[in-house]
C-alpha cells in the first residue's frame, strides 16, 4: 500500500496536537525558561566580545584581558547549562507527545467499524501512524524549539543592532529585502520539487512492497526480471526528481552565502570607515558584526524549520483527522442485561443490509433467519449470495439498514459490544496468527488463561503433537502471519484459541476447505468436540462437510431460499439439488437421495 505523502498544512493544525503537551506544562515552563535563558546568554556574548576587544586587546594591560576571557568563558558556561537543560526537556516532550498520539491513535483505530478500512488504505493508515508521528516528534523535540530559540535571538539581535549603531542597522534592514527576494522565490521551486520528490519515494516504496508481499506470485511466473526493470525505472524517476531539487537547493544555498557576504561586506566596509574616523570604536563593530551574523543565522534557521513546520502542520491535520473519526458501531447509551442463557438462540429478522462501498446493491434483502439455541446451522449458497455477512451483522461489525438482528430476543444494537462478541468465537477460512509464539497465538482467545489451560485447548484442536515437535514447542515463534506453519497446523492453532475461549456461539467459516485429507480429518475431528452442545453457524462450500448438521439455510443473492436437513432440500430446494449434483452427482429430485459414490465422493 503506498503511504500518504507528505503535504504541507496550515500551521494551525498543529494547535490539536500541541494540546497534548497539557499534561506536561511543569516540563514545558522548565523548558522555555531554559530557553530564555539560553537566548538571554547567546546575546550578551556580543557585548561579551566588545569588553574583550575594547578593554581587552586595545588597552594592553593583561589583567583586564584576563577579565574579558573570563567573563566570556563565564557566558559561554551559561550558554551550555542552559542550552542542556532546554535540549533535554524539549526533547523528552517530543518523545512523549510523540508516544502519547501514536498511542491515542492507535487506541481510536483498533475501535473503528471495519466499514472505514474499507474505504481507507491500511498503509496510508500505518504511514500515518508511524512516519506522521515520528516527524512530529522531530518538530516539536527540535525543530519546534530552533524556531523559538531563533525567533527570540532574531529579535534580541535586531535590538542590539540598533542599540550598537543606528546608522549600520538602517543599512541592514535595507538590504534585507534584497537578499530575501531571490532567497523565497528559489525556496518555493524547492517545496514544490521536495513534494514532488516524496511522492516519487513513496511511489518507489509502494512498489517495492506490493513485489514483495507478493513474491510467491512473482516467482512462480518468473516474472523477476520484469519486476528489476520496473522497479528500476521507478528508482530512476524518483531520482531524475531528486536531482533536480538538489541542484535549485545548492542553487539556493549558493545564492544566498553570496548575497549575505556581499551584505556584509558593504556593512564591514562601511564599519570600517567610522573606525578608522574615530567615530566608532574596534569592540563596537565586533559587536555589531556578531549580532548581524546572529540575524542572518537566525533568518537562514527560521526558513528551514519553516518548511518543517509546514510539513509537520500537513503530518498533525492527517493524525487528527484519524482522531477524530467515530465509528459508525458504538455501545449504546444505556447497555441491556447481559443475556445468561448458557444455549443463546440468534435470529435475523427481516433484515436489509448494503456495505459501504455498494449502497445499492442489498448483500442481504428482508432477510429472516433463526439459529437455534444449542443446534448447529449451516449456510450454503453460490459466491456472493450473502453468507459471509451473515458472520459480520451476527458479530456486528455493522448494523443493518433495515430489520433487527437479536441475541436471546434482545437487539445486538442494545447491548455492549464486549458483551455481545464475549459469546461468539470465529474460525475463519484464512486463520489469523500473529506475529508471536504459539502461546501467545492461542492465549489471544483467553489472555488470563493458565499453561495447563493453553495445553488442554492444542490437545482438544488435535494440535499438541505438532506444537511438542517445534523446535521451542510452545514458545516456538510462527513468523508473519504463521508463515512457519503448514495450513492445517495454522487451522488447528486457530481452532485451539477458539475452544480455550469457550464461546456459546460458535461461527466456522469453511474451516477446512483449503486443506489435505489428512489435515482435514483432524481439524474436522476437533470441530466436532468443539461444536458439541454449542449454538453453531457454519459457512459451507463443500457440502460433504455439513451433512451431519442440524438445519441448512441456503442464500441466494441475498436472500432466505429454503431451510431443512439435507435429505429434505434434495427433496424440496431445485438450488440445493444443483450445488449438491456439482459436488455429489447426486440423483434427480425425487429419487431415493442415495449418494453416487464414485472416486473421490464422500459419503453422507
């Protein structure tokens, strides 16, 4: 996925963020305090540098040129307190309001309705929260603070300047704008080909990690020369971009020593014509040239965080915006009863649903379905009929635009969603493993459960004895999403956190459908200790795998077809007896129901 670039904002977008520098304010007063103090040093190393030359050099007399080295060694002391203490506290407070957003963004999106990353790119998403956050932390740990510092010795400069000499400081603000004018004209060419050059890196990034998530892919159809080529041409691009914004920066920085030693000589010739006149002594001059380069210093440092503050304005707007998004499934203002049914029943009633991305087009149109208390049922039905989301209204990942989706008679929407996902467990098709060990893979259904507990649940998944051969057995980590394992083990890891979760409700997602024989009969044989006495709704692709279960409903383009035992919808459902002829060769309607046992069929 390819990262959000980094667009300048309005520097009032970063007023949000700084909000979260409150809990801190102790450490803020410290910190600008040091700050002052620093700046208040820095400017009286001027006058520090005039005692030395006037009273110092001039006079002859080595007492007094001892004086004037120590107070400047008294100054520049002061100068490193100062300037230590304000490093450590703001960088502490970047690091911190740093680690604070990330955490309170983090905390906003793992509460999202999966509806919002439909819409959203998850790696805009990551980029958001990492390189968003990190930039921040590096204006507010230090450029934030050059800012500062340099506006106020700028400031303190200029005063100085014109408390030193009158004449020398209208020189200088005369020429500023001079040298200001080409200055700003070739920066503008530099943030636009900085922006321009950003996006060609994340272009690059993008590519790079599409090749590489897909890699399996890539080499299979020896697609790995094409790639080079293409990648290469990407790298080029960025490149060729790159190139021309480093060459109007040097252009930039070339332009700008120039102009600004040109000032200075025009201001030391003239310095030094009152010198020599006798109308200006050699320390007052010195003075003045250092507070000039202070100005110049402070300039050149205030244009380059400038354009860090634009682009961290730009990081803050995206961060907050990720804030301040509410998800569309929320616990209610006032939560029902915990229903205490140890066999809850669900029942959709007359329910209409569209997703996000297709609101017209109904996944699921005045749809009624019950789930029996304690029973298992199992949905079939061709691709995109509707099954799948069945699983997402019963777990409410979203609400349905129309009609009552209800948990022991009580609307899901009533009650809390901890509270109402505390009684379901999912298996998906793909199992979800994380990158940790197979411990931690399978305490995620339980957190607090106990090593005896951990062991009971692989045992009860049929998954203990491929855990004992690992090489660290449970503490053996899995890689990526379990890349280390095969997928039935996976299955089974999966299967093994549902059991020790212990859910009433049971969703099986064709939990054995892109697995060997072997691997099959073993996770079929823990789905059925799992499903024992619990309320069960299983997706089924394969029907061979739903013929010992209660009721099968089956869907059609969103909608309830019919409902009945295996042998009851061979009978009554023309549907059902054409997925069941693909997939069994069964008979046609009417006829005994006997399977054709030809290679391969398994029987009922």
């Amino acid at each position: 996925m390819r990262p959000a670039p980094d667009r300048p904002g309005k520097l009032p977008s970063l007023l949000p963020v700084l909000g979260f520098l409150r809990p801190y304010k102790l450490r803020l007063v410290a910190a600008s305090l040091a700050l002052l103090f620093t700046a208040g040093a820095t400017l009286s190393l001027g006058r520090g540098l005039q005692v030395l030359i006037d009273d110092g050099f001039a006079s002859g007399d080595s007492a007094q040129l001892r004086s004037a080295i120590i107070l400047l060694i008294a100054i520049a002391g002061a100068m490193a307190v100062g300037t230590f203490v304000r490093f450590y506290l703001v960088s502490w407070l970047g690091e911190r309001v740093s680690a604070d957003l990330r955490k309170a963004v983090f905390d906003n999106i793992v509460r999202l309705h999966p509806g919002f990353f439909e819409l959203n790119r998850s790696g805009e998403i990551m980029s958001r929260l990492t390189t968003d956050t990190t930039l921040l932390q590096t204006i507010i740990g230090s450029s934030f603070s050059m800012a500062l510092r340099s506006s106020l010795t700028l400031c303190g400069a200029l005063v100085m300047m014109f408390i030193t000499n009158l004449k020398l400081s209208l020189i200088i603000a005369l020429g500023v704008p001079l040298i200001l004018a080409p200055i700003l004209v070739f920066g503008r060419k530099v943030r636009r080909l900085s922006n321009e050059s950003q996006d060609s890196i994340a272009s690059v990034g993008s590519y790079a990690g599409e090749v590489i998530q897909h890699i399996r892919v890539v080499q299979s159809y020896t697609q790995e020369e094409f790639e080079s080529r293409a990648f290469a041409r990407e790298v080029e691009r960025a490149f060729g971009i790159a190139r021309r914004r480093i060459r109007q920066r040097a252009l930039l920085i070339c332009g700008a020593i120039l102009l600004l030693f040109a000032g200075m000589a025009g201001m030391l010739w003239e310095g030094g014509q009152d010198v020599i006149s006798g109308r200006m002594s050699g320390g007052e001059l010195g003075a003045f040239v250092f507070y000039a380069i202070m100005v110049g210093m402070g300039v050149a440092t205030i244009a380059e965080v400038w354009g860090e503050l634009l682009r961290a304005a730009g990081a803050a707007e995206r961060l907050v915006e990720l804030l301040n998004t509410r998800s569309l499934i929320t616990n209610p203002a006032t939560i029902a009863a915990n229903p205490v049914c140890p066999h809850p029943q669900m029942r959709l009633e007359k329910v209409t649903f569209c997703y996000p991305t297709r609101t017209q087009q109904a996944a699921l149109s005045d749809f009624s379905l019950g789930i029996e208390a304690g029973k298992s049922l199992a949905l079939v039905g061709p691709s995109g009929a509707g099954k799948s989301t069945v699983f997402e209204l019963l777990q409410r990942f979203y609400d349905p635009q129309q009609g009552r989706v209800l948990l022991d008679g009580v609307d899901i929407r009533d009650l809390g969603l901890e509270q109402l996902r505390g009684h379901i467990a999912l298996v998906p098709q793909q199992p979800a493993l994380f990158t940790g060990d197979v411990r931690y893979n399978i305490r995620y259904g339980k957190p607090g459960a106990t090593e005896a507990e951990i062991i009971a649940a692989a045992r009860a998944a049929h998954a203990a004895e491929f855990i004992e051969r690992l090489p660290h057995g449970y503490a053996s980590h899995l890689g990526e999403q379990g890349v280390r394992l095969s997928g039935g083990q996976r299955q089974r890891l999966a299967l093994a956190r549902a059991i020790l979760n212990d859910p009433e409700i049971l969703l099986l997602d064709e939990a054995t459908s892109a697995l060997d024989s072997e691997s099959e009969h073993q996770v079929q044989q823990a789905l059925q200790e799992l499903m024992k006495h619990r309320t069960t709704v299983i997706i089924a692709h394969r029907l061979s795998t739903i013929l010992h279960v209660d009721r099968i409903a089956v869907l059609d383009q969103g909608r309830l077809v019919a409902t009945g035992t295996h042998a009851e919808l061979l009978r009554d459902c023309a549907l059902y007896q054409r997925l069941a002829k693909l997939q069994f060769r069964e008979p046609a309607a009417g006829g005994d129901g006997e399977v054709d046992s030809g290679p391969g069929d398994l029987p009922r």
